[in-house]
C-alpha cells in the first residue's frame, strides 16, 4: 500500500509488515467477513450513557468492500468487574504454583474465556484529577482501596482525607520525604543532574513516588509493581499520572530489551536477590546499559544501623551484605558509592571483565544458549550473564548524547533494524512532527492538561512520543512482540515502552490512559488478532472521556466506527494531513457510564 509524502510523491509506508498486497488484502477481506458476520450480527443488550454526545453519529452498516459491519452493542460486566484485569486476575492465582511467586506473573485467559462486556467504573467515579495537582492527590472513589493506607499509615506512603487520598511523600526508605532521598541519591550519582541519566526503573514501586519526584528532575522512570496484596500500587500510579505497568521480576524476563535503562532502583522492594543463585540481579544487569546504575535501599544495606527493625541478626545481615557484593562483583558491577541507607553499583563498561566469564567452573557464565538478548516476551530468565555486543561502540550510558540532544539523535542500534538507518530515522522522526501538527488541529486537548497518560500502541522508533515532548504527557511506547525489534531504538532515545502482543491483554489496570494511538495495527495485526477484542481492551485501559486516534486505511476506520458505537465511544472521520484516499484518521471518545448491574459481592 503506497501513500504521498508532502510533495504529491508516493513513498513505501515505513514498516514492511503494514504493506499487503491487493490480492492478500481480499482474500483477508473476505475471511475477516466471515467471522465479523458471526460477531456483529446479533444485537447484545444496549444500554444508556449519561452525559457525553457522540460527535458523529455511526451508520446503521458499514459496507467494506465485501465485508459487512452491522450494529453491535456490549453489554457491561457488572461492577464486580471495575478493577479487572484478565492476565494477572487474582480470581485465577490458585491456578499457578507459589515457586518464586508465579502466580503473580501473566496468566491470560483461554479464548473461551475472554469476557465481550465493558469494564464498568466505581460508582462514584470522577473525572481524575489533572496534572501537576494529580501528582499529590487522587480521588478515593476512583481508587477505592484503604489497604495501604492503613498499613502503611505510619510510613505516610498516602493517607485519606475526605474524598481524596493524599500522598506525602514518604516511603518505607526515606521517611524525610521522597525529595530528600532523591537529593541523598544525586549526591551519590552526579549524572542525575546534568541529563546523563534520562531513563530509569523502579522495582516494587509501591505508590510511585519516586519515578513522580524524578519527573521533576528530567528522568522518566517506569514503576513497576506485581498486583498483590497492596492492591493497587500500580493503579494509584496511574491516577496519580505516574509511568507504571504491572509486572514482577519471577520466572520470565521483564518485557524490555536488554542494555536499556539508564538506572534500576529498589527501595526496599522485598525481592530476594541474593536467592536462586542470584537470577533477579541477572535481569537487572540484562536489561540495565553498560555504565547504567542499579541503586539499592534497605536490607542488607546499613545493616549495622537498620538490623534491629528488620527481625534478623547483625550476623544474618552481613552475612547477606557480603553475599550481595560478591554476586554483584561476579557479573561485573562495580561498588560505586555508599551513604546512610543507600547503596550504588555500577554495572562495568569493561569487556575484560566479561572475558573472565568464560573460566572453568565461574558462576554465572556468559549466556551462550542462542536466546536472543532482546527476546522478551514469555522468555524464561537464564542463570547466566548477557554480555553486551562488542560491536555496539555508542551503548554506554557515557558515550550517549546528554538528554534532550538524545531524542533527536540517531541512535546506533538503528541499523540493527531490517531496513533501519540513520537516514530512515531522521524520516520518521521528520515525519511525525508533522503528523503530531495535524493531530493538535483535530484534537485541541492534545498539549492541554485533559490528557496526561498516553499509549502509543504500535510506535516504530518513538516518533509520536519524540513529536509531544514538550507536552505535560507522558507515553507509553508499546512495540509489538511479533514486530521488527525496534524497542531498543526507542529507549536510546531516551523514552520509555515495552513488548506487548495485542491479541492479549495490557499489563495494566482499567482506566489508566487518557489517549491511545495507534498507527495501522488493524493492518499490520488483523491476520493474528480479533479486532473486537483489542477494542474491547482499548476501551478497558482507556479512561472515561478519554480519548483515541486510530490511523489506519478506510477499510478499518469504517469498522472501527461503527465496532465504537457500541462500545459507547463518540468517533469522527479525519482526514490526513495529506489527505490521502487510502488512509484516514479516526477521533473517538468514550463516555462516562455506571453500570445498571447489581454487584455480587
């Protein structure tokens, strides 16, 4: 499928894998009419949406070619089902063995199982509150959760106050306030200040207030939290308008590729590193940068100060202390510095050091099983050391531009890409600035406070995100699993995302994003996924009033439109900046809504 570029030329659209041919796109066409005719065709319960219009009213059918698109209406899950999320659902953990907490990892429910309803809000859900404010307080009736509150009351990670929850702050590690201990850290690690350090991760997040206060500070950090028994870490995150995906370091490699975050950190996040030979700190050194940081507070460090609140013995805690540093030493980090209650290690830019991998009977050896470094998607994690490429000369944290020069800089694993290259980057960032130009013409809020959590649902490089920079926004780069492999690009840019395949459900909390995006995923991935079920998820993940863009060729657009209407979203045709024929924009909204179901809690 061609398109123009800005001078009437037509150009090849960037990714090869959107580009199908006239005669496979009809028989996909006529296969895709046989099951949409099945889907569509019956009526489910409709039901009534309070206080939002649509901006275009859907046709009765769409014709598509010779696919049939008819009027569909989703009935809602009842309210037992506000917080759902059907890959890590605590309704199915008796399913999964304890062993390193399993059960806590994706679990995705068998086709049959997949639910065709809408996930309904709390009652008394409001509109969130908006950033910056969000930041330090929420509404408790979109979160309504008293766990952490009342369990960590006296750590003042959040505390209620009438309609809202408030967040201090504090944390189990730095009871003088996050501020304090994030200034204690820059101490330690001067590149926090001076744009070296951009991207980081928070392992065992608890309400985020870290990665919030380095936002302040131009690092963007990804929190990162296993639903639990705190209940919602992620989603006060979320609310709050922090980075956070759901996610626990266990049996599974993180979804993100290796040699990527600039800085790791666990305050006191009750993983075991020392255990299983030493596994979770394999996946911290996979996936942080050479010269990147891994930054530790609580036990064992301090241990002489701290042992007496941690239920143990001077001797247990050193003991622990000593084995830390000898496995971290094993895989090449290095001691960097020490103060109070924390600790930094600096994982080695040295290649000697991972030669002495290869002596006879060291643990952990080099990884050397085929498994790729990047490989991420329900890959099992390996007792054994990813190295970095030797021909990578531009991986260090050092020998990166500075944030923002980053952003716009070419990054060296581009040409790692099939048809990547210096020149195909600057294009594509060239062109989603424009594209971004033309999406602010169709939806004012973009830029404005009404929008803060953002999803790019299928981004190449990073380019949409790259474009709103400058925005109070945040985004979410999501890179499918079955896709080119150009998440490594997009984190070298200094931004942040993950692997995801969309014919299953985001790690992810309802209503945590105020736009998604998504350019020609219909398209790319209709042949793998139902399009009813990833919409029914767009609409899971996306906030009342929020809203989306889905850049695709007429033929999906049409679709979606109609597939949106029953979904209670208001949608409106766009077209392009050029105004191309075969591809338009879609603009929809969806409506706030209660559910007419009784609970049956």
């Amino acid at each position: 499928m061609k398109y123009k570029d800005k001078d009437g030329k037509p150009f090849q659209q960037d990714r090869s894998s959107r580009t199908v041919p006239m005669a496979i796109m009809f028989v996909v066409l006529c296969g895709f009419s046989f099951y949409l005719g099945g889907i569509f065709c019956s009526q489910k319960d409709s039901f009534v949406a309070n206080n939002v219009k649509d901006s275009v009213e859907s046709p009765k059918a769409t014709s598509l070619g010779s696919m049939q698109v008819k009027d569909v209406s989703f009935p809602d899950c009842g309210i037992e089902y506000q917080d759902y999320t059907p890959c890590t659902d605590p309704k199915r953990w008796k399913k999964y063995g304890t062993h390193r907490l399993t059960f806590l990892e994706r679990h995705c429910p068998p086709a049959f199982e997949r639910k065709e309803c809408l996930v309904p809000p709390p009652d008394g859900y409001k509109t969130p509150i908006k950033w910056p404010k969000s930041k330090n307080e929420c509404w408790y009736r979109n979160v309504p959760y008293d766990w952490i509150n009342k369990q960590k009351s006296n750590q003042h990670w959040l505390k209620k106050e009438g309609e809202k929850f408030l967040f201090p702050g504090g944390g189990t590690m730095f009871p003088n306030g996050v501020s304090h201990y994030v200034d204690l850290m820059q101490d330690l690690i001067p590149g926090m200040k001076d744009g070296t350090i951009r991207t980081a991760i928070d392992t065992g997040c608890g309400v985020a207030s870290w990665g919030g206060d380095l936002l302040d500070r131009n690092i963007l950090t990804l929190s990162l939290a296993p639903r639990d028994n705190h209940e919602a870490q992620v989603q006060f995150a979320l609310e709050r308008g922090i980075p956070a995906i759901l996610g626990i370091i266990s049996t599974q490699r993180l979804p993100f590729p290796s040699n990527s975050f600039d800085m790791a950190h666990c305050s006191r996040c009750l993983i075991p590193w020392t255990e299983f030979g030493g596994i979770y700190l394999l996946e911290v050194h996979r996936i942080l940068r050479p010269g990147g940081f891994w930054v530790l507070s609580g036990p064992p460090v301090n241990y002489e100060n701290r042992w007496r609140g941690w239920n143990t013995t001077i001797e247990e805690q050193k003991s622990d202390y000593e084995k830390l540093q000898e496995l971290l030493t094993s895989m090449c980090f290095k001691f960097y510095k020490k103060k109070d209650d924390i600790a930094v290690w600096q994982k080695s830019m040295d290649n000697d050091c991972y030669k002495k991998l290869d002596a006879p009977d060291n643990y952990p050896t080099r990884c050397d099983d085929g498994t790729e470094p990047d490989a991420a998607w329900y890959v099992p994690l390996r007792p054994c050391v990813v190295t970095p490429d030797k021909k990578l000369k531009k991986l260090g944290l050092k020998s990166l531009p500075k944030w923002p020069e980053r952003l716009h800089t070419a990054p060296e694993r581009v040409a790692d890409v099939s048809g990547g290259s210096e020149g195909a980057f600057r294009h594509d960032d060239s062109k989603w600035k424009t594209r971004v130009k033309h999406y602010k013409k169709l939806l004012p809020a973009i830029g404005t406070d009404k929008i803060r959590n953002v999803m790019d649902m299928n981004t190449l490089y990073g380019g949409f995100a790259a474009a709103v920079i400058d925005s109070p926004l945040w985004v979410m780069n999501v890179v499918s699993s079955y896709a080119a492999n150009t998440l490594p690009v997009v984190f070298d840019r200094g931004l942040i995302g993950t692997y995801h395949d969309w014919c299953e459900a985001f790690s992810t909390y309802p209503r945590t994003y105020d736009l998604l995006h998504l350019d020609g995923l219909f398209t790319a991935e209709s042949h793998r996924c139902e399009m009813k079920y990833v919409l029914l998820e767009m609409d899971r993940i996306l906030r009342p009033g929020g809203y989306a863009i889905i850049r695709e060729s007429s033929y999906y657009v049409d679709a979606v439109a109609t597939i949106g209407k029953g979904m209670k979203w208001g949608c409106r045709k766009e077209e392009t900046e050029y105004s191309v024929e075969k591809e338009k924009i879609l603009i929809c909204q969806k409506k706030l809504w209660y559910s007419s179901k009784e609970t049956s809690r």
